[in-house]
C-alpha cells in the first residue's frame, strides 16, 4: 500500500511574479530592434509588423508590471498586522 505521503498531491514550484513582464519586455525589444534598427535587407518586408508588435508588447509588459505591482502591494497590506491589533 502506498504511504500516506506518496499520495499527497505536489504542488508546481512557484516562478517569480515578473516572469511574464520580462518576457513580453525582451520579445517587444526583439521585435523593436528588428523593426527600427536592424539593417538587413530581408527583414524589411518584416518591419512593420516588428514595429506594430514591439510597440505592443512594450505597452503589454508595462501594463502587466503595474497590475502585478499593486497587487503584490495588496496582498502586503492583507499580512501587515494592524497597529491598533497589537
């Protein structure tokens, strides 16, 4: 029979809360150096949609920085103990 430990359920190891922002940040870098400043010849067929992209997932991680920001924030304020409680 299986133990009573081997039958619990594992959780997933946690990764960091800005995962996300720094990926969408080096993908809309990626693609802005791609649409803006890159010289190569085959990749200007490519540059506006590296541009219309870049911009976007720019504006995307800067958006998911700040919800993600102030919701760490509002979970800081649920575990602070009040002073009035002490």
């Amino acid at each position: 029979m299986p133990s009573k430990e081997s039958r619990k359920v594992r959780k997933p190891p946690e990764i960091g809360p800005y995962v996300l922002t720094w990926l969408l940040t080096g993908l809309g870098l990626w693609c802005i150096y791609d649409g803006f400043i890159t010289t190569d010849p085959d990749m200007q067929k490519h540059m506006w949609f590296n541009r219309i992209t870049g911009v976007l997932l720019l504006c995307g991680a800067a958006a998911d920085f700040f919800r993600m920001r102030k919701k760490l924030k509002k979970a800081a304020m649920k575990t602070e103990i009040p002073t009035s409680a002490r």
